[in-house]
C-alpha cells in the first residue's frame, strides 16, 4: 500500500480483475457447465474493459 487511497485502489482492483479473468479462462478450459461457462465468458468481457479504464487511469498518473 502507497497511502494513496486512489492509487492503492485502482491497483488492487486491476489484480482482482485479473484474479476473476484468469479464474473465468480456466472455467472455459476445463468446465463443463453450460451456464457456468457463459458466465465465465461473460466476466471475462466485462473484467478486461475495467482493466483497460484502471490501466488508462494508472498510466496517468505517477506511482506515488
């Protein structure tokens, strides 16, 4: 942790995402369940656009 809240947030938040859009590929790799296989494609959509804005705000700005 930085100390800056904003900072510190949008970094923690971009392993999350990264956290769910790993765990949503190997659903698809190895999951059998129809519905759950269409969540996992559907979080990793979702988990990969609010990546790229906490990329594109982290890149903004300096590491504090």
């Amino acid at each position: 942790m930085t100390g800056d809240a904003d900072y510190d947030f949008a970094t923690n938040m971009r392993m999350h995402h990264q956290m769910g859009v790993d765990m949503a590929k190997t659903e698809l790799k190895n999951g059998k369940d129809a519905e759950m296989r269409r969540m996992a494609e559907d979080i990793i959509t979702a988990q990969q656009k609010e990546i790229a804005a906490l990329d594109q705000w982290l890149k903004a700005r300096k590491k504090p």
